[in-house]
C-alpha cells in the first residue's frame, strides 16, 4: 500500500489506539503484560492488524483481524496470547494478554485498514524503573564491626538504568557519587531487572548521621536524566547506651521504636521488633504498633470506603500524612492532619470525592479517618501514612483492593445455522466475570425438556482471558454441526462470581437455536427471503444454495424492498415501583422504597439489598456520597 495513505489518527477523526500494561512483580512470579487496540468512527473498516517492533530485532506481526472477524496468528504464538475481542462494523477492542518475554518489549502498532487508507496508532511496551527501597542493617553500634550489608532493592526497568551509591556526611552540603561497588547484585525477572544492590561498610567510625542514597538514573534524550531515590540516614548507637543498665536487661533504641538493646555484658545487642511493632519500655516487649494503615475491599464504582491511619503512645506529634503509592515507586500525598487542627487538610486533586477527621480516643493514640467514594480502577494499590513525631516510627502500609462485580454476559450466534452445514463462526460469549475472577460456562435445554443441564455435548474451548481496568474479560466458545433435532434448543451462558454475588447467584444470557432447512432454497435460483426466526437477518438463495445474511445493527429485513432498511422498534421499559427487579433484570440498580441509606441491586429479577457506609446516603447507578444535595431522598422528597 502506498504510504503515502498511511495516517497516524488524531481525536476526532478517524481513531485508532494502543495502550500497553506490565503488571508489577517482585521477580519471583511471572509478568503478565496486555495490549489493546481500539478503533471507532470506522465504517465499513476490512482488516485489522497489530505488529511489533522490538528492541532488539526485526518487526513482526502478531495478528490480523478481517471485519468478518477470521483471525490470523503466527503459529509460533499461538499457545502464549489470550485474546478478547468486542468488534463490529464501525469500532472494536481487541484485548492481547501473554506472560512477559523480554524480546516482548518494543513498539506495538495496530493499523486498520478501511478502502484504500490505513489508520493507526502505537504505544511501546516497556518495563519502567521504580523507586529503589534502601535497608540498613538491623545493628550498628558504635566501635562494634558491621557484619551485615546495606541493601538497596531496585527495578533497573529495561533497558535499564545507571545504579549507585551517594553518600553526605554530617556538616557537608552535597551529596558524593561513590559509584556501584557491586558487580555482580542479585537479579530476577523478565529481563533481569529486579536487582538487590549490596554495600558492605565494617567500620563505624564518623558513620554517624551518615546519609546514604540510592539512586537510579535513567537516560532521556529530551531533556535530563529521570531520577529515582532513596535516602537513609544512619544512626550509630553509642557503645555507652548500657551504662548504669543492670546486665540482661531490655532498653529502648535511642533512635526508632522498631528496635530494641539488649544489654548483655559485654556484648551490646540491637534486635529487631517483629512486623514493625514499637518496643514498649514500660513491659519490656513489642507491644502495639505505633503506627497503623489500615486496608479495606471496596466495589468498582460503587458506594464509599473507609481508610483510617492510627499512631500510638502519641506523646507530641506535629503532623500526620497519608500517602497514594504509584506504579512507578512514586507517591503523592492525599492529606495531611495537624496537631492543632481538627480538620485534615485534603489535597485538591481528590478533594471533590474525600473527606476525612481527626480523631484523638485517649490521650496515647491519634486516629486519621477518610472516606472515598465514586472509586474507580486507579484508586486500587497501597496506601501509607508517616507521622511526624520526635521518636522515629516506621511508615505504615496498607492496601486498597478493587473488587468489580461481574456483567450480564453477550451471547453471539453464528450468521449461518443451516441443517447439516458446520458453521465457520462459533457460538460465542463472552462477558466480564468479575474481579476477582470468577467462572463462565455453558448450559443447554433441548427442545421438550424442562431444566437446563450442565453436561454440555459440544466441545467448547476458553478462547481468551483478559484482565484489565479491574475487571476480568473471558470469551468462551462452542462450535457444532447443527441438525433437525437442534431447532429450538437453548444455550445459556453462565456467569458465577462467589467473590461478589451472594448465595450463589448467577448472571447469564439464553439464545434459542433456529436451524435453517438445508434445501430451503431448492429449486430457487436468485432470491432474498426474510429469516423465519430473525428479522435482523436474511436468506439469500444463489442457484439453489443457501446463504445466510445479517442486517446492520438496529435494522431488519424488509421484504417489500428487499434490503435492510426497517428501524427495529424501541419498546418502552415498564417498571413496577414494588417490584422493580421483574421480570429478569440484571445488574442495575433502584433505590430502597423506604430507607434512604439503602438501595437494591437487581440481579436475574431478583432484588439483593446493598447497605451505604456510615453517615452516607444513597445517590444514584449504586453509588452512596456524603453531599446533600445528591442525595435520592432529598431529590425524590
């Protein structure tokens, strides 16, 4: 093709585009990595096709997609891609899942063709340096060697990036470069880019109040280097912190709450309080944490979460900040709380949908409280808070989990149900069954039975497997030689998600088989005939052989002009205010008749009663909120 015809899409016109994910990974699992391509305003598009181009080597194509959705994979792929596909006439998503190869990485591009120009759009795939996480050795007391190293934790990315160590004495204004001292770090992963950086230092002499940094530089033709950092400061216990302290005896660390001296003559020791818990002088253990961030399990788009951050044995403190952590290692603060102020100061980008308190129980603990609300995929991940206070306390962490409730599954018939001709499409579903993932199968109820059976007679095979934007897409697929004994038997696609819907409560689509006579064009040589069971669809007889047809969407076969051109009629949904789930209605939701802090979600006809947190109301698409003004009640009143 000319390249001359060859354009990169712009919004609003012609829109194709690429995104690329790499799912985070310590290095001891697999990365998962996903590519979508989507297009739309595309009328009339016939080929699809998504190619690589990767650092190292040449470019190759991983599928094609003809409109009538033949798909063409290089067998050599085949086994590792999972593929979800959601495509029609005019726009389309084609979702492309593999465990992450490093000769995976480099530019993917996907060009749609459509007459005589190709659109397209490209994003790189590419693993991405993190922020590098520094430790220090449990014990480092003055005069006493240093047998453990320090530790810098690290993903390089890939390629990847310039590693080292800096390091600023006390008194000094700058840090000094000190290079990398290890040659050969532990490594893990895809490419080898999860790294452990080790740092040996024996003596302890003018260690004291020592900064030390980590720091990852990456190279950026555009301007200057990105750079990723950690710094520690090393705090050297003096060797007389035991003095005038009996022989076995348990003390405080003079510098964190994590730790703690045994003083046993004439060896000092520092050990370690499990799972960052404070070092109580009072008891002589690790008692309670000193500093708490909670986690909750909170619904995709749905009603509030609560979050709260709690420090005890306060003594003085001025501030308290919670923290969002990103992909990348970086972290924005959402708020912070002040000693001398009730009300937490909230950042403005998360401010229209959080509100948060300060809370003081007793006078040795200090409670941070903030509700979100609207939540959306980007709010799952892991949340931390530190606490400015004059006894260092380790940042606490904890963990905001998404869960999506799965969607009635879309059940697609082939065009061509013909007695005795094996259909080139198979019958498809394909659905998202929730978050966490649950199962899709099928059932079928042949025609004069009365109960739908799970002993399937068709081979199926799960075609593809996608989980993106917290919700799991699952396309599954059967394929059959219809015959006489098949007209009028139903299939039913069936979602189970036991993570998000109560009592074993399934979604699921049904669709009644209509087999095509094989001669119903016998003797017929050119001729367009409606579809006895489908008015979206037609019968188009050639020299005695039978076609099937389909209609575009929303449009039916009129036999007066013998082209598709009836607007299929829009029937007014009628709803019973007492029983607002009948007949069949699934996943959407109404407002508690009565109670304004309660409202119902419909699922197969049946009404299952969702509860708004505390101090909230219900608003609107199953969602609660704090604001008056949106609440159902006081708009319904």
């Amino acid at each position: 093709m000319d390249s001359s015809k060859i354009q990169t899409s712009v919004s609003g016109d012609k829109d194709v585009k690429v995104t690329t994910k790499v799912n985070d990974t310590d290095g001891t699992t697999p990365q998962n990595a996903t590519v979508v391509c989507s297009f739309g305003n595309m009328d009339g598009w016939k080929l699809l096709t998504i190619q690589n181009t990767p650092l190292k080597g040449k470019p190759y194509v991983i599928m094609n997609l003809a409109s009538n959705e033949r798909i063409t994979i290089p067998k050599e792929l085949k086994e590792r891609l999972h593929l979800n596909m959601d495509v029609n006439r005019s726009s389309g998503t084609i979702r492309i899942s593999f465990l992450l190869e490093c000769s995976d990485l480099g530019r993917y591009v996907c060009k749609v063709h459509k007459g005589d120009y190709s659109y397209q759009g490209g994003q790189d795939l590419k693993l991405l340096p993190t922020k590098p996480r520094l430790t220090l050795p449990v014990e480092i007391i003055e005069g006493k060697p240093i047998t453990e190293p320090i530790l810098c934790h690290m993903n390089v990315g890939y390629p990847p990036a310039e590693y080292l160590w800096m390091f600023k004495s006390r008194g000094q204004t700058s840090f000094i470069n000190i290079g990398n001292h290890d040659n050969n770090p532990d490594s893990r992963g895809a490419c080898g880019q999860i790294k452990t950086l080790h740092l040996q230092m024996t003596q302890t002499d003018f260690l004291h109040e020592v900064q030390l940094k980590c720091v990852l530089e990456t190279v950026n033709p555009r301007g200057p280097p990105k750079v990723l950092e950690d710094v520690a400061t090393i705090k050297v216990v003096p060797k007389t912190v035991c003095n005038g302290v009996p022989d076995n005896t348990t003390i405080k660390h003079p510098h964190t709450c994590d730790k703690y001296i045994l003083c046993r003559r004439p060896d000092i020791q520092v050990l370690p309080c499990p799972d960052s818990l404070c070092f109580d002088p009072h008891t002589k253990r690790c008692g309670q944490t000193g500093l708490e961030m909670s986690s909750a399990d909170a619904y995709l788009n749905e009603g509030v979460t609560l979050l709260s951050c709690r420090l005890l044995h306060v003594g003085t403190w001025t501030s308290i900040s919670v923290f969002k952590h990103g992909a990348e290692g970086s972290r924005s603060r959402v708020l912070v709380a002040y000693n001398d102020s009730n009300t937490p100061v909230i950042e403005k980008e998360v401010s229209n949908r959080l509100r948060a308190t300060t809370d003081r129980p007793s006078k040795y603990e200090v409670v941070i409280t903030l509700w979100m609300y609207s939540l959306g995929c980007e709010d799952e991940g892991e949340f931390s808070c530190t606490a400015d206070v004059p006894f260092a306390v380790p940042e606490a962490f904890g963990r905001l989990n998404i869960i999506a409730k799965p969607d009635v599954p879309s059940v697609m018939l082939p065009t061509e149900i013909i007695d005795g001709r094996e259909p080139r499409e198979w019958v498809r579903c394909t659905g998202n069954v929730g978050y966490p993932k649950g199962k899709m199968y099928w059932e079928i109820r042949m025609k004069g039975e009365k109960e739908f059976s799970k002993q399937f007679p068709f081979q199926t095979k799960r075609d593809s497997e996608n989980t993106t934007n917290c919700k799991t897409y699952v396309t599954n697929e059967f394929r059959f030689t219809p015959n006489a004994k098949h007209d009028g038997m139903e299939v039913r696609c069936v979602v189970e998600n036991p993570d998000t819907m109560p009592d074993g409560r399934r979604l699921y689509t049904t669709q009644e088989i209509h087999v095509i006579p094989g001669n119903f064009c016998e003797g017929v040589s050119r001729d367009k005939r409606p579809h006895p069971n489908n008015c979206h669809q037609y019968i188009q007889c050639h020299d005695g052989y039978t076609y099937v047809q389909r209609c575009s969407i929303g449009l039916c076969f009129n036999t007066d002009t013998q082209d598709c051109d009836i607007r299929q009629k829009e029937e007014e949904e009628v709803i019973d205010p007492d029983f607002p789930c009948k007949p069949n209605r699934n996943g959407v939701y109404f407002p508690h008749k009565s109670l304004c802090n309660k409202y119902i979600w419909c699922v197969q006809g049946q009404e299952v009663i969702q509860h708004c947190p505390l101090g909230t109301q219900y608003f609107k698409d199953g969602q609660c909120t704090f604001e008056e003004d949106k609440f159902h009640c006081s708009k319904a009143a």
